[in-house]
C-alpha cells in the first residue's frame, strides 16, 4: 500500500466548495482546508505509486478550480 500526501492550491474562495469532491474522489483517505502556500491537503492511498500518481493525483488536478498541485509519496 503506497500512501500520499497531495497539496491543492485553489482559486480564491474555492477550497470550501472543492473539499467535498477533493474527500469524495476515490482512494483519498482524508481531506481538510489548511492555510498556508496549499489551500488543501488530502492524503490518499494506493496499490502502487502509479495508482496514487496517475489516478488519484491527475483526477484532483482536473477539479475546476484546481490551480496547482503537489504529490508526496509517503517512503515509510
């Protein structure tokens, strides 16, 4: 089990409205909104690196409203 952390920066007023769709997606474990560089944080889980990366990752990323995006693959 592959387990992330992905970092979302959103348009302005956004992240309230996208943190349902963001906890919603499959194989994201949580989600919250954080202040900071990142407007939301979601950790999600996977088989495989590729499961995390291309599934989870690009469906975050393709949310209208989605400006940027970070992943964090979890090496312990």
């Amino acid at each position: 089990m592959v387990r992330s952390f992905i970092m979302l920066q959103t348009t302005a007023g956004k992240s309230t409205a996208l943190l349902e769709d963001i906890a919603g997606t499959a194989g994201v474990e949580e989600a919250h909104v954080v202040a900071g560089e990142y407007d939301i944080i979601a950790e999600a889980t996977g088989e495989e690196v590729y499961d995390v990366i291309h599934r989870v990752a690009t469906s975050l990323r393709d949310l209208d409203g989605v400006v940027d995006t970070r992943t964090y693959i979890c090496l312990e």
